[in-house]
C-alpha cells in the first residue's frame, strides 16, 4: 500500500552513516542524492533497492517517536541489522526476539536512530 516513505534529520550524514550500515544487512542501499539545487539547498537522499523508497531530509526540527519497521528475508537479517545499527551508533530498543504476542512467527530487532526513530527490522519467516 505505501509506496515510499521518508523522515527528517538532523545531521544528514550521521544520519547516512547509520542507514548504510543499519540496511546494508537488509539489502537495502542508498539509491539516489538529489541534487541541492533540486531541493533549496536541502540534503535529501533515498534508499531501496531499485528505486527509493525510504527518504531522508536534512531539517532543524526533526521528532523522534516515529516508527519505521523494515522486512527481512531470514532471522540472521534482522540479528545482523541489530547489530550493525548498535555499531553504526544507534541505542537499543528491544533485542532480536520473537515478538509472539504480535504473531508467531514475528522476529523482530529495534533501535533508535541518530534523532531517536524506532526503526525496526522483522522477518515473518519460521527458522
């Protein structure tokens, strides 16, 4: 249903920073920059995996409460996220774990980015 989605940051490239590293185990990479002239002299960059779907923004007033969950294919996606973002800077939020009382198959990770985001990563795969 949704087909792209984006959020505000502070700092653009700490922001950069933690998305490469936090969705590199997903698959997921930073697919476009555009141009500053095309955007106020604003930084705004998107990732996916063929196209953008997932946009950042530089901006003064970000809020932190949002909640972005990204899918995983296997449960080691969702361990190797979990890490990355915690190496990459971001605070846990609720390790790797079964998350039965939502399904139960529902093997989810979260942590918070740089603005303090809840991003998640989940598989819905039995392993």
């Amino acid at each position: 249903m949704i087909d792209h989605t984006g959020i505000a940051v502070h700092d653009f490239d700490a922001s950069l920073e933690f998305y490469d590293a936090a969705l590199a185990p997903l698959g997921a990479t930073l697919v476009t920059l555009v141009p500053k002239e095309h955007t106020n002299g604003v930084n705004v960059g998107g990732y996916g995996y063929d196209r953008p779907q997932f946009w950042l923004h530089e901006a003064e007033e970000t809020g932190p409460g949002r909640h972005y969950a990204f899918m995983a294919d296997k449960r080691s996606e969702v361990d190797e996220f979990y890490e990355a973002a915690l190496a990459a800077g971001g605070r846990d939020n609720g390790a790797p774990g079964i998350r039965a009382h939502y399904h139960p198959n529902y093997y989810a990770a979260f942590v918070l980015d740089p603005d303090g985001n809840n991003i998640e990563a989940v598989c819905h795969q039995p392993e």
